[in-house]
C-alpha cells in the first residue's frame, strides 16, 4: 500500500503563487510515475501535471503549461507541484496521485492506483 498525503493548499490572490507537497510512504516510491489532478466544484476531475519516476520527463496540461511546474524529491518521497501567476479558475481540490504499475508519467486518470485526501486551493480575483 502507498499512503500520500498533499499539504501547501490554501487561498491566494490571483497572480500569486502556491507550492503544493505530496508525501508517499509505505513502498517504492522512487519506481512509480505521480501525478497531479484536480477537481473544481460541479466539474469532472482534470488532470494537472505528471512525472516519470527518475523525474526527468513531466507532461502539463495545456491550461497550466508555463504556470505551473512539477517535480519531485526521491530521497524525501515527495513531489511538489509549484503554481505561479495564479488565476481564478485554478480554484479546485488538487489531488496527488501514484502510478504504481508503470514509471511513465501519463495524463489518463484510471492509470493511477493510489491517491491522496486532496488540498483546497482558492485563488481570488
């Protein structure tokens, strides 16, 4: 089992910045691609951003790409998902997630085995 838990959520102005950290524990962390989604109120969840496992190969959604940047840590078990120039319509719960069965970062939600509680991040206008 793999528990990852996000933190860094928050409110923030529009224009601003936002570091989110997911933190995995329980197995081999450094073999799985992660990713992050997201999910504002009465829509579907959306992917954000991945990465590959030796962190060398991200993919971004076109409505975050030059914005927001992911990356991760092996020797802390951690992957990070930073968000500058914020915009209101980044407002969502962002979840973390793990791919366990492959090391190759994808945008495809069903591919991820284990997630996180989510974080709210709240960016006003």
């Amino acid at each position: 089992q793999v528990q990852l838990v996000e933190s860094g959520g928050g409110l923030v102005q529009a224009g601003g910045s936002l570091r989110l950290s997911c933190t995995a524990s329980g197995r081999t962390f450094s073999r799985y691609a992660m990713g992050w989604f997201r999910q504002a109120p009465g829509k579907e969840r959306e992917f954000v951003a991945s990465i590959n496992s030796n962190g060398r190969s991200t993919i971004y959604a076109d409505s975050v790409k030059g914005r927001f940047t992911i990356s991760r840590d092996g020797a802390k078990d951690t992957v990070s998902l930073q968000m500058d120039s914020l915009k209101p319509e980044d407002t969502a719960v962002y979840y973390c997630a793990a791919r366990s069965r492959s090391p190759y970062e994808t945008k495809w939600s069903q591919e991820y085995d284990y997630w996180g509680q989510g974080t709210q991040v709240t960016v006003s206008s």
